[in-house]
C-alpha cells in the first residue's frame, strides 16, 4: 500500500501533464460547486420550515455560510457606514431593514470575487469557464433575489 502512493506520488511529480490535469479540474470544479450552492441554496429557500430534526430546521444548514456573512456584513460594514455617511435615521430598526439587502450584496460580493479573481487569472475566462461563470453569475443573482424575497418570510426568519 505504501509503495503504490509513493509511486504515484513520483508519477505525478514527473509528469507535469497530469499536474496541468488536476489544476485543470480544480478551476471549473470552483465554477460548479458555487453553482450547486446557490441553486441548492434558492431551491431550498421555500421550503426552510417544513423538515425540522427536534427543535432545529435543518435546511437552515444550507443557508447558514451566506446568512452569517451577510449578518456580518451588515452590522459592521453598512450599519457604521450608513452612521459615518450620516444616511442613518437614529433608530435601529430602521436603518437595520434599510441595511439588510446591502448586507446581503456584499456577502456575495465577498464570495464571488475571489472566485471570479481566481479563474480569471488561471484561464482568462475562456471556454467553457465564460459559461460556467455566466450560470455562476445568474444561479447567485436568483438566490439573491430569492434570499431577499423569501429568508424573511411569515414562517421561519434567517434573514
């Protein structure tokens, strides 16, 4: 066993073909999975309160990075930068409903561009990387919009 993972791991250093391979896979294996997450993520929204494990909704799981993020984002980027722009209204609640899609913006924005950074400068966008970027861009807006639409509904509240 040992002497079969030291043989490929030479085999790999020496073949530089199957390095290109591997980083090959890695580049549109990024633009893939984001794009599983947001449709996973959007497809799921509706449905946040119906599968409970106890007292926890485990669809929640999904949600969870993008929503913490987006809290994040909101309370300690756009709600002091809403203070020193001086647009905040003196109260907390509303600058919190006017501070929530732009909290939401910027948790996207703090995941995709890496990402698109990423791929760009490895492939330069070419094909098939222009349109796994393009359904990257489109299945992050839909969740977005869902996101915004939906994670504050009448039944179960993430965002």
């Amino acid at each position: 066993m040992g002497a079969s993972v030291i043989w490929m791991t030479v085999e790999l250093v020496n073949r530089p073909d199957r390095w290109q391979w591997i980083s090959g896979m890695m580049k549109p294996l990024l633009l893939k999975l984001g794009i599983a997450y947001f449709v996973i993520s959007a497809v799921t929204l509706p449905f946040l309160d119906r599968l409970w494990f106890g007292e926890f909704p485990v669809l929640v799981l999904i949600q969870a990075p993008k929503v913490a993020l987006a809290h994040w984002c909101q309370s300690e980027l756009v709600m002091k930068g809403m203070l020193i722009a001086g647009l905040s209204r003196g109260s907390m609640s509303p600058d919190l409903i006017a501070s929530r899609p732009w909290g939401l913006l910027l948790a996207y924005v703090f995941a995709l561009v890496p990402v698109f950074l990423i791929v760009w400068l490895r492939t330069r966008m070419e094909q098939p990387y222009d349109r796994a970027g393009l359904m990257l861009a489109v299945a992050a807006a839909v969740d977005f919009v869902a996101t915004l639409l939906l994670a504050g509904g009448p039944g179960l509240s993430i965002y």
